[in-house]
C-alpha cells in the first residue's frame, strides 16, 4: 500500500476510562481504497476505537489525522452526518434548518431564514426550500442534514 495515499493516520492513540484503560497505544495507517476489520471478542475497544475516530469520544492521549487535518487538536471543528437523517416531515427543507437556532433562542425567525437560505445555497439545495424531505432523495436529504 505504499503507493496509496494515506487517509486516516492514528498514532498512539489511548483512551482510559478512569482507571480503566480500554486503548492502550494503537497505531495504525488507513490507505485511499483500503478495507479494514476491527476483530475482536466482546470488550477488547472496537466500539470504543471508532467512536474515538469519530469524535464521539475524546481521546485520552495520541493523534488522529484525517485527510492531513488532525482532528484531535482541540481547534478542529469536526462534525458527522448520521444515516438516518431525522428531518421532520412536516415542516419544508427551510422550516428544518430554522428551526433548532429558532427553538434554542439563538436567532430569530428572520436570522435563522437568512441563514438557512446560505446553507442550502451552498450544499446546492437553494430550490429546495420549500420542499417537504418526503420529495427528496436520500442524497438531497443528506445534504440538508448537513446543512442543518
């Protein structure tokens, strides 16, 4: 593989749990194209290994490196899109991306429009706003979660 690109570097990654240590220094390089098994008996860190990769736990120690960005530098904004999109059927692509700024008191109605209307425009979802997800398909829906 060493004409491959590397895409995920994970240098002495560790993750403790209080007293526990359930990762203890894994390295480990995933190359563009590379399919990979995480193999192991109930408990020995695989669940615990991804969520770290994904941010869903915080790393007690080491580095992870994605595409060149490290995203265990605390500066690195990161943020994952679920499977299931979990846009409200009844309320339009627009009404969904309003609605937690409006509902959390951090925009009002008029801001989190203006807002909204950006976002969509820039994952090429603008003529779609006043659509309902249930005319949408899967990759559009996702590209308004993203937005959300």
């Amino acid at each position: 593989m060493a004409d491959k690109t590397v895409k995920v570097h994970v240098s002495n990654l560790k993750k403790s749990f209080g007293k526990l240590e359930v990762l203890k220094d894994i390295s480990m390089d995933i190359h563009e194209g590379e399919v990979v098994v995480l193999l192991g008996p109930s408990g020995s860190g695989k669940s615990t290994f991804l969520r770290c990769l994904n941010q869903l736990e915080i790393a007690t120690e080491g580095e992870i490196i994605v595409d060149g960005n490290n995203i265990t530098d605390k500066h690195t904004d990161i943020g994952m899109v679920f499977q299931h999109f979990n846009l409200f059927p009844h309320k339009t692509v627009l009404e969904n991306i309003m609605l937690a700024p409006v509902e959390l008191k951090k925009m009002t109605k008029e801001q989190a429009k203006e807002k909204g209307l950006q976002l969509l425009k820039r994952v090429g979802m603008f003529d779609k706003a006043d659509v309902y997800p249930n005319m949408l398909s899967g990759g559009q829906k996702q590209r308004v979660a993203i937005a959300r």
